[in-house]
C-alpha cells in the first residue's frame, strides 16, 4: 500500500478519523468522571497494543482510573495508584477491534479527549474475518467505520446473527441499549456505533458466527 492514495474521513458527535497510506487516527471524547466509557481501538500501534499505550501513552490519567478488559467470563482490570500503572498493565493487551471499558475517577473535572494511533489493520478492498462466540464477548470495529450494527453494511453485523435471543449492545453513556433478535427481526431495528466505541454480543445457543467486514474506502 505505500504510495497508495488510501484516505478517508469519517465523523460521528464523538470521533473524527482521518487516514492515510493505511496510517490513521482516532479522537474519541471521554466524560469527566466518575464514567465508564466503553472503547475499541479501530487501529494497530505496531507495538504491542498494550492497553495503556492506548489509553495512558503521556502518563496525564488521574489515580483511580480502570481500565477493563473483558476474559470471556467477567473482566480483569488494571489501575493507576500512585502515579503508576499496576504490573498488570504491561501485558494487558487490547487488540484491534476489542472493546474495552475504561473509568475515570470524580478527580478527572474535564473530559479527556483519548486519541487512537495506529495502522489501518486492512487494506483497501480486503476483509477481516472475526469469529464471535457463543455467549458474551466484547467488540468493535477493526475497520474504523461509523454505522449501525443491525443495518449498515459496513459493519456488516446484524444479518448475520441468525439465532435468535441474541443481543447486541452498545453504551450509553450510563448503561446499556440493547437491541435483540426475535422471529428473525432484530428490535430496535438499529444500533448506532461511533468510531472507536465498544460494544458488547451476547449469542444465544452454543453457535458462533464469523463476523466479515470489507474495506471499502
């Protein structure tokens, strides 16, 4: 892809991306604390993917700040005290495309402007396959796309979630909408996904589904 004319641009109320020769980056607006914040980086840093290079690269994140990541079953969890990150956080790993939350304790009184920089995990014209599991697991586009998850093709998540009593879930701010599979119809019949937020499946049944996603830039 070097030299390759790569660029796009995408925009929610929460995130701008721009990118090129498949190097990219991503500004996502985290509330002032006390929040939780559901992320997924969309990017890959060539080093690691270490959650606090994500999160915490400049070391300006107060004490009491949490960052969780998701084990299959619960989440295990890292913090800063005292200035530092716990042993934990050095190979704490967040690839591209997990979701991640992320809390800010009632000592951070501004929002945080949390910014992902990384490498376009595909190029333009190819696909990325992601096998979801049954039960619950956690998510986010490792394509930086906006959309909807239920609806939009670029996402291309909700027609291929057949079973039904599956969930999808995306982050409010304060708590969980849902949008679940009935009868072959997904109710809400959207779930809006900015660029670099999380959001979590659950998969009824003991099935799993491959998750294929195209770069179309």
């Amino acid at each position: 892809m070097a030299g390759a004319a790569l660029a796009f641009s995408l925009a929610t109320s929460q995130a701008q991306v721009y990118s090129a020769n498949v190097v990219g980056y991503c500004n996502v607006v985290i509330p002032a604390g006390p929040s939780y914040t559901l992320l997924a980086s969309p990017f890959d840093d060539g080093n690691g993917n270490s959650a606090t290079n994500w999160l915490d690269p400049k070391g300006t994140l107060p004490n009491k700040t949490t960052i969780y990541t998701w084990n299959g079953s619960g989440f295990n969890n890292v913090s800063k005290a005292g200035g530092a990150w716990g042993a934990l956080a050095a190979t704490t790993t967040i690839p591209p495309g997990s979701g991640f939350f992320v809390f800010l304790p009632a000592t951070q009184t501004t929002p945080v402007t949390n910014t992902f920089v990384g490498t376009v995990v595909v190029n333009s014209g190819g696909s990325i396959t992601n096998t979801i599991p049954s039960g619950y697991s956690a998510w986010g586009s490792p394509i930086p796309y906006a959309g909807d998850l239920v609806a939009d093709t670029n996402l291309n998540l909700g027609h291929l979630l057949i079973v039904n009593k599956s969930v999808i879930y995306t982050w409010n701010g304060s708590g969980f909408n849902n949008a679940g599979l009935a009868g072959g119809v997904w109710t809400p019949p959207t779930a809006p996904l900015s660029v670099g937020a999380g959001f979590f499946v659950f998969q009824k049944g003991n099935y799993s589904t491959n998750w294929v996603q195209k770069a179309d830039y």
